[in-house]
C-alpha cells in the first residue's frame, strides 16, 4: 500500500508539509500558468488565491463560488475568475488533503496532462502533515437525486465516497462504459492519470469562441469520427469514462466538508455535479456531520468519548 493510500485513511485533518510550485498551459487561454500549492491550518480547505491581480483575491473552493459548469468547473468571486479546477481538487481529494493554499498567477488551473496524474505527484512530493484535528464529513441521511433530461445525478447513504459513473457516447471509441470507484480505497492511479477528451468536429467552434487554444494532443484525447487519433492512443481501455469519475470527485470536493454516499451517475456531467452538491447542502435535513472515528467504528467513537469524559477523574479519598 503507497503512501498516499494510508494518507488518506487518516481520521485527521491533513496538510502539505511543504511548498511546491507547478507549471503549465491553461487550457482556454493556451497561456503559461503555474500555481505554488502551499500548507495551510485546519478548517481552511481549499483555498485559491489570485495572486496577478493588483489586489490578491481568495476564492474558496466551494459550490457557493461556482460560476460556470461549462466544458470545465469555474470559480468566481467578483470579478476574479479561476477555471478548470476540477482536477487539482480531485488530486487533493485522491491524496487525502484537507487544507492547502493554492496561489495562482492567472485565470486558469494549468491543464497539465489532461489528467490529475500530475497534481497527485506534485502533492505526493510536497508530503504530507497530520494535523491531529479530527477529520468531519457530511452523511447523508436519505436518497437525493437530480435530473435534466435523461442525465441523472444521485447520492444514497454510505460510509464511504463510492462513485459509479456510466457514460453513453454514439462512438466506436467509447460507446457505453461504466466503472465503480472508492475514494480511499480503490487504488488512486485507476483513475488519475485518466484524461479529459473532445472531438476533432468541435475544434473550430470551440476556438473560434476562444476556447481550447491551448489544447493539444499533450493534454486530451482526441477523437475523430471513427477513433482516437493521439499518437500513444489510451492509457486505459475505458479513459472515458475514468475521467468522468475524476471530474466527479473534483466536483464533489466543493462541499464545505468531504461528502459520504453511494453516488450513481448516469450521463452526467459538471453543471448536475453542482446541483447535486447544492441540493445536499441546501438543508440539514439531508445530512448530519460525523467525524471519520465516529463512521468507521461507532464503539470505538463511543469509547472514546467515555474516556474523555472520565479523563482527569479523581476517586473520593476515604472509604464510605
């Protein structure tokens, strides 16, 4: 079992034990961008900062900062923007990462590989620090569930992040693939080296609204009307839909605090990701706060408490 598996078993809250910077291109802009992760205190989460501006602005990594959904996640607070979070957040989440300040030199995550293969090695080689403040997570207590259209999103109570994804696509390539993954206990490198993807038919439009000018064969699969056309061809059988579960867990990462349950997702991409964090977190109703002692071995968590109430207890001197 690596490192970074046991990490994120951890019943603590935990932080990167040193800084580390990386670089890269941005996606949209196909400018350098680069971005210096750095440890921070308990309870933070993460947090971005917009380091270029005249005025450095802090934008939390949380759905209430979300501002588009569309091709990728944005964050958003003012007139600052940060895009294509989504696979840095997913590479904390894989790691076991509660709290980090990343501080980024422009609007955009760099895209790296595509993947969150990069962001899991960055992290890996900044270590990590257990910050002994116990770990909380959002339970939920009932079956939540979103619909537009024939794309569903839906969470079911369960002690762990366990996403089931199925992705339909009328391609030779891809067809219809499904894969079930555990945060913390299926091996992090199923998914995260899994990379996002787009059709060679979409290139034109796509930057002619000024996107993807950054996007190349280095950092997406990319696919014609018969197969995928990158040199190296795929890394997995079924990338596709791996990289449908990354995008998920990145985007489920923006709940105030780590979520729980039994996800299915059928079709769905990150603007349902979003209303399904939302709709949880729009009522208490729907969850309840736990520490990860407490869902893991509720006798334990209930001995435990007991020996904190007692500790420091003196018997009466004397006999009755």
């Amino acid at each position: 079992m690596n490192k970074s598996t046991l990490e994120s078993k951890s019943p603590h809250q935990v932080t990167i034990r040193r800084e580390i910077r990386v670089e890269g291109v941005g996606l949209h802009s196909g400018k350098s961008a680069s971005l210096t992760l750095k440890p921070a205190l308990p309870n933070t989460g993460i947090l971005f900062v917009r380091k270029d501006l005249a005025q450095p602005v802090a934008i939390p990594a949380s759905f209430e900062f979300v501002t588009q959904t569309v091709l990728a996640t944005t964050l958003g607070r003012g007139e600052a923007q940060i895009s294509t979070v989504e696979h840095l957040l997913c590479a904390f989440r894989l790691m076991g990462v509660d709290n980090a300040l990343v501080e980024v030199d422009g609007p955009e995550v760099p895209i790296m590989d595509g993947s969150a293969g990069p962001f899991c090695d960055a992290i890996q080689a900044a270590g990590f620090f257990d910050q002994s403040v116990p770990k909380k997570v959002a339970v939920l207590k009932k079956r939540i569930e979103v619909r537009k259209g024939d794309k569903i999103a839906l969470i079911e109570p369960s002690d762990s992040l366990s996403i089931h994804a199925c992705i339909e696509w009328n391609h030779p390539s891809i067809r219809k693939q499904e894969l079930t993954f555990t945060v913390g206990l299926s091996d992090h490198r199923e998914i995260s080296r899994a990379r996002t993807f787009g059709f060679l038919k979409d290139v034109s439009a796509l930057q002619a609204k000024g996107l993807i000018q950054g996007g190349s064969y280095d950092n997406a699969i990319v696919l014609d009307e018969s197969r995928v056309v990158n040199p190296g061809g795929l890394r997995y059988a079924d990338e596709f839909v791996r990289h449908k579960v990354l995008d998920a867990i990145g985007d489920f990462a923006l709940a105030p605090i780590p979520i729980v349950g039994n996800v299915t997702l059928h079709k769905a991409g990150h603007e349902l990701h979003a209303e399904l964090v939302h709709s949880i977190f729009s009522s208490t109703d729907n969850y309840e706060v736990k520490t990860l002692d407490e869902i893991r071995d509720p006798v334990d968590a209930s001995l435990a408490a007991v020996s904190a109430l007692f500790r420091g207890f003196r018997p009466l001197q004397g006999s009755f």
